[in-house]
C-alpha cells in the first residue's frame, strides 16, 4: 500500500466541468517496489496482458501499474483503470476533444451510470469511454481502428464515417503541403519573414492538422470545424501573405 500516493488534484475541463485526477506525493520507491510484485505475480496469471503492456506507450518509467489502476486490490482495479477521468488526467488534448464531442457529452452527464465492469467489449454503455475505443476487449496494446464502433453502430455508418473522416484529413494535409511549398520558396530565396512563415507551419502542422484528426477519430466538431480546417485555412493565408509582402519589397 502507499499511503502518500492519493487522488487530490480536481479541476475542470473547459465549458463541460470534467473533472480531472491527478496524483501527487507520489512516493517512487515504493511505487517501484509495488510496481514489481504486481509484475512479477501477473506474469504468471496472464503473461499475454504483460506482454501486451511491455509493447504499449504506456510501458514507460513515469507510469506504474497504480497510476491506472490504483491502490485497492479488491477486485475493482480493473473497473477503475476503465474510468474516463484516469486517461485524462495525462491526454489532456484527447481530454478537450473528447469530451465536446457527442459520445463525450454523454459520458459525461451519465456519470456514475456509465458501466464499468468487465468485459470492455459489448456495447455495455450508451457512450464509449477512453478505455473502451484504445484498449478494445480489455487490451493494454492502444488501438484506434473501427472495431470498436461496430460493436453499436452498424456497418454502413462505420465505413461512411471512417470514409468522411479520412477525405477530411486528405484535404487538410493538402493544406499543409500548399504551406510547405511557399515555405521552401522563401528559404530557398532567402526571402524576408521565412523564418516565421516556418513557424507558422510548424504550428500548423503538429497543432491544427493534429486537431482535425482528434476530431475526425472523436467525432468532435469543435475540432474538426473550428480548431482544425478553419485554423488551416488560417494558417494558409498568413503564410501565403509573407510570400506577397516579400515578393512586393524585392
């Protein structure tokens, strides 16, 4: 047990109040002790779980078994590490995303309605939790395919939806390329304001383009038509404007 390991930390996400869990006095090591007997005896029950988690993103000297699980070995860490307030209290750009979008909206105002217990993998909830889209049927490997959806919405809808999502990220990659190539122009010319039109595109592509994906994979409109094309188009013009004004000084 570590007794200074507590969930204290509470604050709200956005317009939506979602509430957020943070861990803190964590003592390292005995989380690292703890981290080894939870290892060391789940290797032997379910060495495929183990293995699973040893390949995943969340396989890192930050994270242990607590940070997700918790501390009550009472047959509840497995509901809990389920819960959607454990995944946000890391993924903080997924967390915005998330929970302005329908399924989030939802989850959000059922709260403690939501079911949780296993499997993570029927449908057992009218909106899927973090858990149940990335790590599908009890999985530790993180996942982002369509399996999940057809567990409620029915095939025809999956694959138009997942057609619309990936035409939406074709065109706002098409916007970045259109951004890099003035870009390289004005490196390439040594023209005034390159260095901040590749900012711009940096922005643009690890942010915005980034956004529209969250939206796409959430089904978030705030991400997909406000923080994620319009911000492309934005980004566009303001590159395409250094061009103009560089090419008029010359």
């Amino acid at each position: 047990m570590i007794s200074r390991q507590a969930m204290l930390m509470k604050w709200l996400s956005g317009m939506m109040g979602c509430i957020v869990i943070g861990i803190i006095g964590f003592d390292v090591e005995a989380a690292t002790e703890s981290m080894t007997d939870c290892i060391a005896c789940h290797r032997e029950r379910n060495p495929i779980l183990i293995a699973e988690w040893e390949q995943s993103g969340h396989h890192r000297p930050a994270l242990d078994c607590q940070t997700c699980h918790g501390t009550r070995h009472d047959g509840t860490m497995a509901a809990h590490s389920r819960r959607n307030e454990v995944c946000m209290a890391c993924h903080a750009r997924e967390r915005q995303s998330y929970t302005l979008s329908k399924h989030g909206v939802i989850a959000l105002m059922e709260g403690e309605r939501m079911a949780y217990p296993p499997p993570s993998g029927n449908g057992e909830a009218r909106a899927p939790t973090c858990a149940y889209c990335h790590m599908h049927r009890n999985t530790h490997r993180m996942t982002s395919t369509a399996t999940p959806c057809q567990d409620c919405h029915s095939p025809r809808f999956v694959d138009t939806w997942f057609t619309s999502g990936r035409k939406m990220i074709a065109i706002g990659a098409m916007k970045v390329r259109e951004a890099e190539a003035v870009v390289h122009r004005l490196v390439r010319e040594r023209m005034e304001g390159a260095f901040k039109a590749r900012r711009i595109h940096e922005i643009m592509t690890r942010d915005h383009l980034g956004r529209v994906r969250l939206g796409v994979g959430h089904q978030s409109p705030d991400d997909q038509w406000w923080h994620g094309q319009p911000a492309l188009d934005g980004d566009l013009l303001r590159i395409k404007s250094i061009l103009h004004d560089a090419l008029i000084k010359r």
